[in-house]
C-alpha cells in the first residue's frame, strides 16, 4: 500500500504575483530615481542685474504743495501752463535691478531707482529753481510660473523704502561772497526732506534673449505714503504740521540684464 504524498514544503517559496511586484517596483526605483536626480542636480542658482528704467503715474499734490506758488506765480501747481514741469504726471526713474534664482521657481532681487521733477523761472534779479526727489530702494522676492520656458511669466512685490526730497533755491547773476555768508542779500533757500514706506506688487514678462542677455518688463501698482508730520528740514528739525502726502501709483517697468 503506498503512502500518502507528502505536501512540498512552501515555506522558502515566494508566489509568483508577489515576485512580479518586487521586481516591478525595484525597476521603477532605479528608472525613475536618475530622471529624478538628474533633473534636480541640472538646477544652478544663477544671478542677474542691469539698468532698468519705469515709468509711474506720479504728481505732487496741489494741495499739499500749493505753497510753492508763494515763491512765484508759476510755480502754481494749478497753473496750465505746460512749461512747469513740476506738476507732470508721468514721473520717470532710472537705477539697477538685479536678481538671483534660488530654485526653478523662487527668487529674491534688489531694486534701486530714482527720478525727479525740476522746474527754473527767471525774476528781474534772480533763478528761483525747485527741485522735488523721489527714490525707491526694495528687497524683492519673486516667483516665476513657467521656469523651462524663454518667455517666463514672473510674480514680484519689492518691500523697502522711499525717499523723498523737496527743495527751492534763489540764484543771482552776479554772487558776491561777502552777501553769502552775511546773509546780506535774501534767499528762499530750504531743503525738506521724508520717507514713506515701500510696497509694490507687480507682474512681469522675462523674455531670455540668448543665455547671458535678457529682458523683463513688468507693471503693477505702488504704495507708499509720507504720514502727516513726516517731513523735516536739514538739521533734522521736524516740520509737525505737514500734510500727509500719498506717492502711490501704477507704474511700469523695462528692464535689460546680463545674466552670470
């Protein structure tokens, strides 16, 4: 009489499905993982800055600044006249701007610019010239949506400050050492100085003309605003009862790098 078969002993094998499985996913490991690797270590952070030139939408208040029209007539703000050009409203800046690529998408820039509106009339006796400053100094954290493409859609805000400087001279055609520091002849001379706060969201357009040489254009809108009793004269004295004064506005911007 023959023996009952003895079951195979199981234990040291492995189901076949089981088998597929381990080896589906140690194929994908080592397929996927250089693709991976390579497109991470492929990322360098780079750098870039150039001159850079924006256009803003600015105006000295009339109401703030309606007191100049007591150093000449034409200096009324609400003068039509189109040959004072301290009353335009287009306010140009020009400056430097650079960034630098922390990742594909992130990265962090500076923004300096400055420009201003300057306007000379002429008296029987004299130049009376005034003179208003504005300069914009940010620290710029940027996001860029597409960043394999040439043509990038970029998101930006500069966060910084923005001096301001208003200031009159009186000029004579003749000066005469001796009526200077005598204060012999009268002058309507002063320099007042204040700073508001910089925000400026914007977004732009990066267009990478070859590998070195680009262009980016944005546009966006600025706030900043002096508070009331922000300005103060040369020697640091605080002038309390000055108006708040409101620069903000849309503006746009070109700018022209080099990358390295």
């Amino acid at each position: 009489m023959k023996s009952p078969r003895q079951p195979r002993n199981s234990a040291l094998k492995i189901p076949f499905h089981r088998f597929q499985r381990v080896v589906f996913a140690v194929l994908l490991f080592f397929g996927l993982y250089p693709a991976v690797a390579t497109a991470q270590d492929s990322f360098q952070i780079t750098g870039a800055f150039g001159p850079a030139i924006a256009v803003h939408t600015i105006s000295l208040d009339k109401t703030a600044f309606s007191g100049l029209a007591g150093l000449h007539p034409d200096f009324d703000l609400g003068n039509t006249s189109p040959a004072l050009k301290i009353k335009g409203d287009l306010f140009i800046t020009a400056g430097i701007e650079g960034f630098t690529r922390l990742s594909p998408h992130w990265g962090l820039g500076t923004s300096m610019g400055f420009g201003k509106y300057q306007s000379s009339v002429d008296t029987d006796s004299s130049r009376i010239t005034v003179l208003f400053t504005l300069s914009q100094f940010g620290l710029v954290p940027e996001f860029t949506l597409n960043p394999a493409h040439r043509l990038k859609i970029v998101l930006g805000a500069a966060l910084g400050i923005t001096p301001a400087l208003l200031s009159a001279s009186t000029i004579y055609p003749a000066e005469q050492w001796q009526n200077i520091i005598s204060g012999t002849v009268v002058r309507s001379n002063y320099k007042a100085t204040a700073w508001a706060p910089l925000v400026q969201p914007w977004l732009g357009l990066d267009l990478g003309l070859t590998e070195f040489l680009g262009l980016r254009v944005v546009g966006g809108y600025e706030m900043q605003k002096i508070s009331r009793g922000g300005w103060q004269l040369e020697n640091s004295q605080s002038i309390d009862d000055s108006p708040a004064v409101d620069f903000s506005a849309l503006f746009a911007r070109l700018l022209v790098y080099t990358s390295f």
